[in-house]
C-alpha cells in the first residue's frame, strides 16, 4: 500500500486501549537515508482557546501503529505509570 504524507494529514489518530482521539496527524519523522518512517507526529491541543500556546507535541512510535482505515489510524500507546487518566494523550 501507498501513501501520501497529505493522506496521512486527512485521518484521525484513535487509540485503540482507551478509545481516546489523539488528533490528526501533522507531519512524520524519517530515517534517512532510507527514508522509513520513525513516528507520526500530532499536534498538542489549544490552551484557553489558542491564546496561551498548546500542549507538547504527540509522537507515536511507528512500532504503537496497528491499521490504517481510510479515515483514522488506529495506534495501541503503551500505559506510563506517569500519565494521569484524563492526559492519556501528552505522555510521549
């Protein structure tokens, strides 16, 4: 299968554990010079509507990728014994 990193942009990453929406995907890490990809990449949500920044990035490991659907990727995050219940998102 191929794919695009603008087709990556236009699906939404679910965790498959908690059935959290991570967000979309903004952009990817490569190896180089073989080009494999490392992690995809989602931004940290908005604090107070944008004004004050936003949270830290998400990478996900490519390992935590489980399937590709034609509009969501299904990821599997590993727990982290430091990652309260409600910021399951922000732990990487």
């Amino acid at each position: 299968m191929q794919c695009r990193i603008t087709d990556l942009r236009c699906k939404e990453v679910i965790d498959l554990c908690t059935g959290d929406r991570i967000g979309f995907v903004e952009d990817v890490e490569l190896i180089l010079p073989g080009g494999q990809i490392a992690a995809l990449v989602v931004p940290g949500t908005g604090k107070c509507f944008g004004l004050f920044g936003r949270e830290d990035d998400v990478v996900i490991p490519w390992d935590c990728v489980r399937r590709f659907g034609e509009d969501v990727i299904l990821v599997e995050l590993p727990e982290h014994p430091n990652r309260p219940a409600k910021t399951r998102k922000t732990w990487l």
